[in-house]
C-alpha cells in the first residue's frame, strides 16, 4: 500500500522546510537543539490533550538516588487502596529526545480511553546518560511502582507496561526481568535490534520521518561502544525469551524502518510460545499513533490499544 496522503503533504511540508534551509536533519543537531525541535514537532503532529480529573508531577527514585520526573494521569481521583489498573509508559526519542510533555496527549488520550491509570515516566537521556541507564531506569520505575501501587490507588496486580519507539524497547526489556509480571506489553514500532540494517531501514530510511541516519546518531549517542548494540537490553530481537514473558500487542507502521525487525521480534517471541498480537497499520510512518492532528488512524490505532487493555485488566 501507498503512504497515506495526508501523512505524504505532511513530510512533503518537512521536505520542503529541509530544501529551504529552515530545517535540518535531527542527526544534524547538537541533542539539545534536537530536544526543543522534536518537542515543538510534537505540538504541530498533535496539539490537543483529553481533560482529566488528575494530572499529577511526582518523581521516581532509581537505584543511584537519582529521583526521575513523572507524570501520573487519571479520569478519577486516587486515594490509597483504590485499586485502580495502570499502564507504565515510556516515552520515544531514540533515547536522546522526547519528553513528558512530548507524549502528554497520547498518556491522557490512554487513560481516557482504557479508563485506567497511565504512568509516564521521564527516564535519562544520552549522550548525557548513556546505556544501560535509560533500561536500568525503565526496571527501578517498575519495581517502585509495583511497591508504591497501593499508596498511589493503583492495583499492582493490573498493571500494564508500554512505550513508543526505543520507550517500546525499554517496556519489553523490563518486562523480560519481572517476578511480578505486566498483565501485558504494549509495544508500539519498537526499536528490537539496532544491531543491523534490514530491507525496511534501507527502504523507508529516507523521507518518511524517521531518517536512517538519525537513527544511527540515536544509537551512537547512547551506546558506550558499537558493542553494546548486541546486548539483549539494547537489541530486545538478540535475547532468549523467557517462559514467564507477559503477552503483547504489538503495534506496527508499514512505512517505518523500523518495520521489519518488529515483524521478527514477533515471530521471536511467537516461536517461544508468547502470545503476540501484531498489527500493522498500512500507509503509516514511524510516529504515526502522536499524529492526531493530521490522521484518524492515530485515534484507530488508541483505541485499539484501549480496548485490548479494558479486556485485560477486567480478566486480571
């Protein structure tokens, strides 16, 4: 199938801004320009955010004692013992970008729509981080909300864990470590094997928002060396699955580099005998679940997400 039009006059604008000087690749800026841009983006692709009775800043301790900005969304109040169910969210942006606010109205639209709580959780970007921190932190967040469920009004025996991009990555990796296991993964075109190019990175690599050659910054900037692209926690694709791996929606664009190695994650962890959801929205690009202004299939592909989640946790 064909990029979808609207996104195509989208990238054909981004096009033009690059043909005119007044935009740049990402892998052209210093990672602070490219954070202000990928933020500011983020306004144009998606402007709107769902009202919500609690929309609350806290912070995550981590195992250094660094504390990590976080946001908590619900559509009811949280008192202690509410047992309400929750989906731990980790933002995308190649480990270098994005932010709280990046992805605040896809959080709220989840939590509206799953009528459940939505934790996003600001793990620590490169090069000023580098790996394994955004994974170390990704795995404390967990474990500090599986021990501060109750005091939050959150069930810790319906929780969901999911992300976006390498956000995506870092849910699947913490979801492979856990005693107290996700009721599911919701894994939205993630990152599995930067260790590698496939047909998709060389065939949509170009001109459909997510560049090949940021991705390769994206990877330089949290990498110690080329290394430790082959490490399971970096590379999800390279690990052995465990028995106890939690189920997972997995949620992919056809017009994303990042394509192919999603279909392989699947049938990797299919082969072990997890129980793998995929779908693959045809005619989209990377991003395209942010991109609510400019597309239906954003809001489709939410409440795709929403409705699997209602189901699991009413089973849970």
């Amino acid at each position: 199938m064909s990029l979808n039009p609207d996104i195509a006059a989208f990238l054909e604008l981004v096009g033009n801004g690059r043909a005119s000087g007044k935009r740049v690749g990402m892998h052209e800026l210093s990672p602070e320009q490219a954070r202000e841009q990928f933020d500011q983006s983020s306004l144009l692709m998606d402007a709107g955010g769902e009202a919500l009775e609690v929309v609350d800043e806290l912070q995550v301790p981590v195992r250094d004692g660094t504390r990590l900005n976080a946001r908590i969304y619900s559509n009811h109040s949280l008192e202690k013992g509410a047992k309400r169910p929750a989906l731990l969210y980790f933002h995308g942006g190649g480990y270098v970008v994005g932010s709280l606010d990046s992805h605040d109205s896809l959080c709220r639209a989840l939590a509206v729509m799953a009528d459940c709580v939505v934790l996003s959780v600001a793990y620590r970007l490169a090069p000023e981080f580098r790996f394994p921190t955004a994974a170390d932190d990704a795995l404390d967040a967990w474990n500090w909300l599986v021990a501060n469920a109750d005091e939050l009004g959150i069930d810790a025996w319906r929780l969901a864990v999911g992300g976006d991009s390498v956000g995506g990555s870092l849910a699947t990796v913490l979801a492979a470590q856990q005693s107290v296991l996700p009721l599911l993964q919701v894994l939205i075109y993630p990152v599995t094997d930067a260790s590698q190019s496939t047909p998709s990175i060389e065939r949509y690599g170009v001109g459909h928002l997510l560049e090949k050659d940021s991705l390769h910054w994206f990877y330089e900037h949290y990498q110690r060396d080329v290394s430790d692209r082959l490490d399971p926690r970096f590379s999800p694709l390279l690990a052995e699955v465990p028995a106890h791996m939690a189920p997972v929606l997995l949620i992919l664009a056809e017009c994303d580099p990042l394509h192919d190695e999603g279909v392989a994650y699947a049938r990797h962890l299919q082969a072990a005998g997890v129980d793998v959801e995929l779908k693959i929205f045809e005619g989209m690009t990377h991003d395209f679940m942010r991109m609510g202004a400019i597309i239906d299939e954003a809001e489709e592909a939410q409440q795709h997400i929403a409705e699997r989640l209602v189901r699991v946790f009413a089973a849970g």
